[in-house]
C-alpha cells in the first residue's frame, strides 16, 4: 500500500511542476512589471478559471492528501512493524547516566594500580603499586586515622 501511494505521490508531484510551468502569470504585462493591476481589485482581473488552472488545483489537492497519508502511515509504522530500511531502525544504546560503575573491593583493603614515575624529565619503567581502598575519599586513609 505504502509503494502504490508513493508511484501516485511522485506522478502527481510531476504533473504538479508541469501544470505551474505551464501557466502564464497573472501580471505578465507591461503594467506588472511598474506595480499596474488593470484594475481596481486587489489582486487583479480575475477572469474565468483556465483548464490548466483548475488541473492545478487538483493537482495541489492530490498532492496534500497523498503527503498526509504518507505522513500517517510512516508514523504508525514507526510503531509497530515497519516498511522502510533496517538501517533506519536501529536501536540506539541510550547513553549511560550516572559515574562508572566501580568494581567491588573490600573496604580496607588493597587495589593494584600502575604509575609511570619521571626523574628530571626522564620515563622509568611502569610499577605496580597497592594503594589502600578508601569508604570516603574525604577522610584519610585507615592508617593515618589510627594514628591520630
């Protein structure tokens, strides 16, 4: 259904361009090109509705419900099944909120960690290192708190 709507949507999109190329303007004349109308209405003589003109608003008619129906039925494919490219309906992974999780270690207790030290400028190899595992970065570490 949504392949037959577009193939008419496109042909009716075509005969659209056609059909306004086609028409002259309303003020081709001289006296349009100063700001002259021919007359005292606002918007121009009217005369009688051309063929072309009439195909015209066919046309636009057409066009409109065609582009709300496709509107209409991408929506609701959006939600259930779907009739256009995987590659547009690709999940994304949402990002992640809050910090990192942590790995779980004891409280108290020792975690490896690897520095690279420099002397004067120079890189020394990489070490090892434990550094004690701390319940709240704002108190001091469980050594320094028994010596006080």
């Amino acid at each position: 259904m949504v392949i037959l709507l577009t193939v008419i949507h496109v042909i009716v999109c075509l005969f659209l361009i056609v059909v306004v190329l086609l028409q002259s303007g309303k003020a081709a004349d001289l006296a349009g090109a100063f700001g002259g109308m021919g007359s005292q209405t606002v918007f121009g003589p009217r005369g009688a509705a051309t063929a072309l003109s009439r195909a015209t608003t066919v046309a636009a008619a057409l066009f409109m419900i065609t582009s709300m129906s496709l509107s209409i039925m991408a929506t609701r494919a959006g939600k259930g099944g779907s009739s256009t490219p995987d590659i547009f309906n690709r999940a994304t992974k949402p990002a992640q909120k809050g910090p990192a999780p942590v790995p779980q270690t004891p409280v108290g207790g020792q975690v490896p960690i690897q520095v690279q030290p420099s002397v004067d400028g120079k890189q020394l190899p990489k070490q090892t290192v434990p550094a004690p595992v701390i319940p709240n970065p704002n108190q001091p570490p469980p050594a320094q708190q028994k010596k006080q």
